[in-house]
C-alpha cells in the first residue's frame, strides 16, 4: 500500500474517483495526510452510488410524511402501517453497471442487496419485483443480457423462498450498452421488531455475521458512480458474487436473533461493506465504533486492511447485541452453520478507529463518512435542446392510418417487444412459494394475502421512459401515476412509493437539469396521489460512450386491500359482460408506443398530465372493484385503448366486440396513450349502478362493447377494422418475447 | 393426525405445509430441524420443496446426509407414509428411497407454471381420494425436473403401477407438448415398490385452496388423513 506521502505525490485519489478538492477536503477532517486504508473508505462512501452527492440536495423536495408511514427516507427501507400492528417495509435498488458486464451475478446480487435491507429491518421478505431495461432485443448481446439479468434475479429470488409477483421489462437502443436492472423487495414485520442500523450503548459488541469476507467487489460502488465505458472489461473484479443459499440461512438467523430481542442494531454490508455499515451505525447513533479486522473472518489469505475494509462480499451483516448477549447470537448463527464472532465494540468518541495486526489501520471520524458528511453537489443546470426538436412537431403533418391499415398496424404493435407477453420472464421465477400470491404476474399489480389477517397488499413497479425523455417532470409524475393506476386497477388503496431513479452523468448540465426535474415530477404526483416517498435509490452515470439513457426513475408502490379476496384482475371473465371506458377518449399520440414501432418516431412532449383526473378515475375504479360492481379492471397504457382491450381479452381467453366512434384521428383513438383511463367490464345488471357511481363523482364513463366469442373485434363506426381469431392472437402474443429472443 | 415437516438448511416450502395442514385442515403438525435424530410420534413425513444445501453439488445430494434422515429411512422401511414434493423428491431419490435422478429442465431454465397432472396410481396413502385418470392442477417451480431412470427399470415401474402423477394436458393426454421439463415417459411423480413414499415435483400445497386459484392438490393431504384414520382403525 502506498504511504500517505506517496499518494500525495502520485495524485492515487484520482483513480478512486475522488476530485482533488475533495482529497483535500479529508486533510482538512483528518488534519493529517489520509493512509491508504483511510483515503480507500472516503473514496467509496463519498462516491456517487453511496453519498448521493448530486441528488441528495434535491431531496428535501420530496414529501415523506403521512400518518401509516412509520420509517421514511434514511434507514435500509421504508416502513408503513397496515394496521393490525403490522408494518410493509420495501425499497427498490439498482445494480445496472454490474450487471452490464457480468449479468448473471450482477442481477443476482442486486437481489440479494435489497432482500438484506428487508430483512435488517426484522421484516420477512414476502415478494420481490424487478424493472428492467434492454436495447433491441435482437442483438446477440441484448439477448446474452437478459438471459443472464432473467436467470441471475431468477436463481436468487427462488433459492431464498421469495416470490418474484411482478415487474416490468421494456425494451429501447438508449439502454443497449448500460442496461437497467433495479431490483425491488418488500417484507411484513410487527411495529414491535422494526430495527434500525443504530450502534448505541458504549461498549457493547460490535459482531460480523455471516459469509466470510474475501477480496470480490472492492470498489464496486465507485465503479457504480462512474459512465461505462469500453475499459470495463477490466472491471469485472468489482462485480460481487451471490450465495442465495448462505442468504436464506442469514435472513432466518437474523429474523431469529430479532425475535430474540437482544439487539440493539443491525446493518447489512451493501456497497463499501464493513466501511459503510460500522460508520452508518456508528454516525445514526452519534457513538463511535473500535474494530480489530484481524478477527474478521476471512476467505482469502493475506488481505490487507484495505481490502477488509473495502469487500463488497456478500451475504454479511454488523450486529450490535446488547452486551453480555454475544453467545446467544453466536448459538443463533451456528444453528444456521453461520459465522458470528466479536470484532470490536461501541465508544462514545465518535471516531471509527481499525486495528489490523497489531497495528491502527485507520481512525477517521465515523459522521465524515456518512452521507451528511460527504461533499454535496448543485452542478449548472440547462434545458437540453432536444426538447425544443421534440416539442415543436407538428402531428398534423403525420397521415393518419387508413381504415384498411388498422388490422396490420395491430398485430405489429401486440407483437412488439414491449408489449407482447413477458411470460418468458415471469416463467424463470417462483411466483408462488410462501401461498401468498393470490395475483402474480401478468395483471396490473400483484396482489398478496397477509397472512393472519384479512388484508392484502397491491405491489406494482413502473416507469415510461420515452415519457421521461420526452419531458423529465411531466414523464416522472406520469411514472408515479401509472403506478397508482395499477394499483387503483387492482382494487387497492396506493399507501407510498419508493423511487429508484436512473439517470445519466449529471456533471453534464442537461443531465443535472434531467434530474431536478425529475425529482420534482415524482414530487408532484407524490403530493397529489398521497403516496409519499419512503426511500429509494439514485443510479447516476448510466452512460455508454457518452450517451445517456432515457431518464428512468422508476416508481415501487405500496397498495393497500382492506380485504384481500376484492381485487380485480385485467382478465375478461364473462360472455356477456358490457365493457366500459373509464376517462375521456384521447387524442394524443406523443410518446405512444405505436409512434415509435409503427413510424419509428419519438415526438411530442408525451401524453398530458392530469393529477386530479387520476386520483378522480382511480378512486372510481377501486370503489366499484371494492363493490364488487366489474368482473375486470385494467389502465390504458402502452399502445392505447386497442391494446389495453386486447390485453384483457387475451388474459381472460375470451373473445370480445368493440365499437368505436371516431371524432378525429384514428390511430389516436386506437393507440394514442391519453392518461388516467381504465377499461372495465361489468355485468349487465351492474352497468345502471355503475353509470350512477361515476356520475356521482364527475367520472366519464363510455361504453365500448360486450365480452364473448373467440374473436376480437373492433369497429370504428359502421367499419370493421380489426377482426383476428383470439388463439392465434395468444399464440402469437403469449410466445412473443420467446421468439424476438430466439429462443424458439 | 400427526404429522411431521422435514427443515433442511434452504427449505423453504416447509412453513407453506405448515399452513396448509395446520391451518387449512387443521392437523397436528410440527417443523422437526435436520440434526434431530428422532421424528418422535409423526404418523406422517413430508420432506419439503426448496434448495437444501443451495442445490450447490446436486439437488438433494447433500440433505440425504442429514441426521435426520436416519429416521426418515427407518420410518418409510417401517410402512410410515413419506411424501417428498420438489425438493423433497430430489432428496428421496439421493437418499435411495425412490428409484432415478434428476436431470436439469430441457430448456435449461427454471420453470414455474400451473401444470396440469393425470393421476395414475390411486392405490398409495396420498392419492386414494383421486379418481385413476382424474386431470389435477398442481403449480410446478424447479430447474431440475426432468427426472431419468433407466428403460428397464422405467418398464418395472410402469408395469408396477408405480407411476402415480403424469404430466398431462386438460384431456388427460400426456403429450410432449404438455412436458414442461422432459421427464421421461413424462412422469411427474412415483411412488416405491410398497407404495408408502411418494415423490412429485408439482406442489399440491400450492392448489390447496380457493383463494390461489385450485383446491385440487388438497386431496395428496387428505389422502393422507384418511389413509391414517383407516390405519389407526385397523390397529385398534
């Protein structure tokens, strides 16, 4: 290792991703030179993936506070009341540059890494969800991707007896050389056994638990912080590898020793490992914690104390007990076959002070390395010019689909890559273990039973990003909306959000200003839905060779069913069945997804933004699911109204009429992607109940056809313009992905 | 009726038939670890899904050295009924209880999907309430499902009606296209020569109630229970 004079001279901050401003910033904390070790854990906790330098400003914007929410923004996750005494805690992270070089062990651990912030909180992890992003899915390294991605969350999740319940999958070239792969989990826990990362009480014991430590993903957080580039090959060390079978031993230990009542606090080891979790619990309590790394236990021979410090090895935990309980925890973890054993202890100095060998291998005040103590960032913001491209196109110039095109332009969008089936996908994940998916995937949100009550939750994970390029504020409010959708289609109420929001380098003015407005999108709806932000994760520097991706800040949300059995499925279930529109037939075709396969054309400034029509037209919707008023409820989304109905027809197996009247463009009408819409389909009897309830509440209501037959069909007026036989329609549609992967 | 659930390190369907027994049907049911040595009174063992060991040298091949599986042999040489279901079929056939291996799915992927089973052997402790032929629902989730043995013995196990589950499609038919892992002759579960220790990849626990969409894989269970009752009566 060089000496603190040697790195002086040779500048060694740099490759670690620090700026010499803030090299200089740690002489001054330190008023010495920094060591090796010491100048290794600044680099990695003020790095972007850790300390939220460029973001963390924009936070305050966000609102975090309801009465249900119990743990906001600043623990491992979010926390929010369900009654009965019982907590939902979730949060979504992102683990895109590692799995863009290894996306196998890149996705897996990604899984791991959110699973351990359900658990650290002493809640059992009851679902998983995943978004993802690919370029055109017929590239050969695309498809090596999201083989890899797809196996890797896969082999994770269903290892550890965690049902993956939803997801999304799309597909655009912004994403073909820096993927996205955010993982998202969520776990129930009594309000009693919520447990934060907090190392309180001078002198108590300071316990490693777990995997043993070994030199994998050192640096893997700066490598997160930093654009791909052709270079990271050579990264593929910082990638972690995942153990899901050492995970599931670890969440019943650490379930076990919470239940136990002995502990004080607990931090996974994530990104910078041993480093973060001692000076995070050591900075929440505002104590200090002393550590031997000799008794650490190790994999590797011969690790030095930075490489101890810096092991992003997985499948580790920091446990505080309560003192004199060291052997209770020890007889946990043996009963799983898992390391625990005393490194250190609690002072009251407020200083993380390592000792390796005999020897103090590093003594840095612990709040410096929090997120409170790292640099923050509010770069020079600008308004990308592509906006001004964008928005000033005139659709009158675009020529409208002929009646005869129609059935064509259908079947072009219902077996594209982002909309036919993701059944591939959902296929390689246990949906089912724990019983307690009543809807997995394939609706508009999954639908789980709690168990030891009455209750159920609704989980969904979405994001446009056409929408987000197109107009970052308006794209990520949208985002949020749609997730509420989902939810509001589901029969749920939407409880809180948790944010996962992938951008590119935001040193780059156009980025920066991406991002505050995105922050400000998510904001805004968040206020207007009353779904406030719990927590989340903020992935900069998606970049490959200098271009960035679509701004993508996907949205988690959190529903609540006051009975879990009154929710609703997208599937059609009844001959007979009227089917309704629920909101104002749209005339818009910015950012739709029919633009962009049919004309290949990104233009606009995306679908138009209306917050009080979706609390309005989603509460209608939960209202009559709740009823029991509809057999189905699904939102519009990709690919409009045609799509949305051939969606609920293909769920349900079951054919269905549609008539259509025409004021102005068609393609608009069948595939434009107006916002706050729902198609429903309703027994007969039930339409006059339903047409009084949305009078009640100044919500639209059309109705569009009845359900039955094995055909789809959709008139515009008096024409015939789509007629396809529904089995070839599944055939097509349900192996769709299967086939522009070739993999059949 | 008592019964008994196996819990190796990586179990993780184990708490599920805790439910469905305890909870759905109300039957005596405890989680007994895999160091114990004793299964104490357990009428009943169900060896569970899940990933024993991680499934890291081969499926189930580490859990069969389990203290406790000393007892499990003992018990289903001694007559006692033993169910494996996914994992549990894939320790079943390491621990030389039933006959075979696993190999991995044909298409190299895991797979869960609801599957549609044949039942052809109503004649074993798990599947008497079933009608021979009757088409089950029954939740499939594993990468390695596509059980082997070899033709001669494969014909024993034919011609000895120790097939008990087929893969089939909802005409009963066990086509190749209702295969969801290529199991040959596509066997979805068997049963040993005196019919007390059933092994099946599908989990019947997962369509044991209205609310998940089937109650058709309650029947293994209740099978189960009368078989119990029916013993417990002889006995007296």
């Amino acid at each position: 290792m060089l000496t603190p004079q040697e790195i002086q001279q040779t500048q060694a901050w740099r490759p670690m991703g620090l700026k010499d401003e803030e090299y200089q910033k740690i002489c001054g904390i330190l008023g010495r030179l920094p060591n090796y070790t010491e100048l290794g854990m600044y680099a990695v906790l003020w790095s972007e993936h850790c300390a939220y330098k460029h973001s963390r400003p924009l936070f305050k914007n966000f609102p975090t506070k309801a009465e249900r929410i119990l743990v906001g923004p600043g623990e491992n996750a979010g926390a929010i009341d369900i009654g009965d005494g019982l907590a939902i805690v979730m949060k979504v992270e992102s683990h895109n540059h590692p799995s863009a070089v290894e996306p196998y062990q890149g996705a897996a651990t990604g899984v791991g890494g959110i699973l351990r912030d359900i658990f650290t909180m002493g809640a059992r992890p009851i679902a998983n969800l995943n978004s993802l992003r690919f370029g055109d899915p017929a590239s050969e390294h695309v498809r090596r991707l999201v083989r890899g991605v797809v196996a890797g969350i896969g082999d994770y999740g269903n290892c550890t007896g965690v049902p993956t319940v939803a997801g999304e999958v799309s597909f655009a070239d912004c994403y073909a050389g820096n993927c996205l792969v955010n993982a998202m989990s969520v776990g129930v826990v009594s309000h009693s056994l919520i447990t934060k990362a907090s190392a309180s009480g001078v002198g108590n014991p300071v316990m490693v638990v777990g995997s043993t430590t070994g030199r994998d993903g050192i640096h893997g957080a700066t490598f997160a912080s930093a654009e791909l580039s052709e270079e990271n090959e050579e990264k593929r060390p910082s990638v972690q590898v995942g153990d899901p079978f050492t995970e599931k031993l670890l969440i019943e230990a650490c379930l076990e020793l919470i239940e136990s009542g002995v502990v004080v606090g607990i931090q996974d080891m994530g990104a910078a490992g041993l480093t973060s979790s001692s000076s995070e619990m050591a900075s929440n309590a505002s104590s200090g914690i002393e550590m031997d790394l000799s008794l650490v236990p190790q994999r590797e021979k011969g690790m030095n104390s930075y490489e101890i410090m810096l092991s992003e090895s997985q499948e580790r935990m920091l446990v505080v007990p309560k003192a004199g309980a060291e052997e209770q925890v020890k007889a946990i973890f043996k009963k799983w076959g898992l390391n625990a054993v005393v490194v250190g202890k609690v002072t009251d100095d407020g200083m993380l002070r390592v000792f390796h060998n005999g020897q103090l291998a590093a003594e840095v005040p612990a709040k410096s390395l929090s997120t409170e103590g790292a640099p923050s960032y509010v770069p020079p913001a600008k308004r990308p010019d592509y906006l001004d491209k964008l928005w000033s196109y005139d659709f009158q110039q675009l020529p409208d689909l002929e009646p005869d095109e129609i059935q064509e332009a259908f079947w072009q969008l219902l077996t594209s890559a982002n909309i036919v089936s993701r059944r591939w996908v959902w296929e390689q994940y246990d949906q089912d273990v724990q019983l307690g998916t009543l809807v997995g995937p394939g609706s508009d949100a999954a639908v789980l039973r709690i168990p030891g009550t009455k209750r159920g939750i609704a989980l969904t994970i979405d994001c446009n990003g056409r929408y987000c390029y197109q107009n970052p504020k308006g794209g990520a409010a949208l985002a949020v909306a749609e997730a509420a959708r989902n939810i509001y289609a589901s029969g749920g109420l939407p409880l809180a959000i948790t944010d996962g929001l992938n951008l590119g380098n935001p040193e780059k003015p156009e980025i920066y200003w991406q991002l505050t407005q995105t922050v400000q999108g998510v904001a805004a709806a968040c206020r207007a839905l009353g779904t406030p932000v719990t927590g989340g994760n903020v992935s900069l520097y998606n970049e490959t060779e200098g271009e960035a991706i679509y701004p993508t800040p996907v949205i988690g949300m959190l529903g609540l069913l006051e009975d879990a059995e009154q929710y609703a499925t997208i599937a059609f279930k009844n001959q007979g069945d009227l089917i309704a529109l629920v909101g104002e037939q749209g005339e818009e075709l910015s950012g739709s997804e029919y633009l962009h396969v049919r004309r290949n054309l990104v233009a606009g400034s995306g679908p138009k933004l209306d917050l009080d029509a979706e609390k309005r037209n989603g509460e209608f919707c939960r209202a009559v699911i709740s009823s029991g008023l509809v057999s189905s409820c699904h939102d519009v989304s990709d690919g409009g109204c045609a799509i949305a109905l051939a969606e609920c027809a293909l769920a349900g197996k079951i054919g269905a009429h549609v008539r259509l009247y025409c004021p102005n463009r068609r393609d608009a009408l069948l595939f434009g992607e107006s916002q706050a819409r729902y198609v429903l389909s309703v027994p007969e009897n039930n339409y006059d109940a339903l047409r009084g309830l949305a009078l009640q509440r100044g919500v639209s209501v059309s109705l569009l056809g009845r359900v039955g037959g094995d055909r789809f069909t959709v008139e515009l007026g008096e024409t015939k313009v789509i007629d396809s036989d529904l089995g070839k329609m599944l055939d097509q549609w349900t192996g769709g992905l299967d086939r522009l992967l070739g993999e059949k | 009726m008592k019964f008994a659930v196996v819990v190796f390190p990586g179990s993780n369907c184990d708490r599920d038939y805790l439910h469905v027994l305890g909870n759905v049907l109300r039957q005596e049911v405890t989680a007994v670890w895999h160091q114990d040595t004793s299964l104490g009174d357990a009428q009943c063992v169900i060896l569970p899904g899940g990933f024993s060991y991680g499934d890291y040298l081969r499926t189930g091949a580490l859990a069969c050295f389990s203290p406790i599986m000393e007892a499990v042999r003992d018990f289903a040489n001694g007559g006692g009924p033993v169910l494996g279901i996914c994992n549990g079929f894939q320790i079943l056939l390491e621990a030389g209880l039933l006959p075979g291996a696993m190999l991995r799915n044909r298409s190299l992927r895991f797979v869960c999907r609801r599957q549609l089973l044949r039942v052809e052997n109503t004649n074993t402790p798990f599947t008497s309430l079933y009608e021979k032929g009757q088409v089950i629902q029954a939740p499939i989730a594993h990468g390695e499902g596509n059980y082997y043995l070899e033709p001669a013995e494969l014909r024993q196990l034919e011609d000895n009606g120790r097939i008990v589950f087929r893969y089939a499609d909802s005409q009963g038919q066990a086509t190749d296209e209702a295969n969801p892992n290529g199991s040959v002759n596509n066997i979805a579960g068997i049963a040993n020569e005196a019919g007390n220790v059933l092994g099946m990849m599908p989990h019947p626990e997962r369509s044991s109630e209205e609310v998940l969409g089937s109650t058709d894989g309650l029947a293994v269970f209740q099978s189960a229970i009368a078989y119990l009752a029916e013993r417990g009566k002889a006995a007296c």
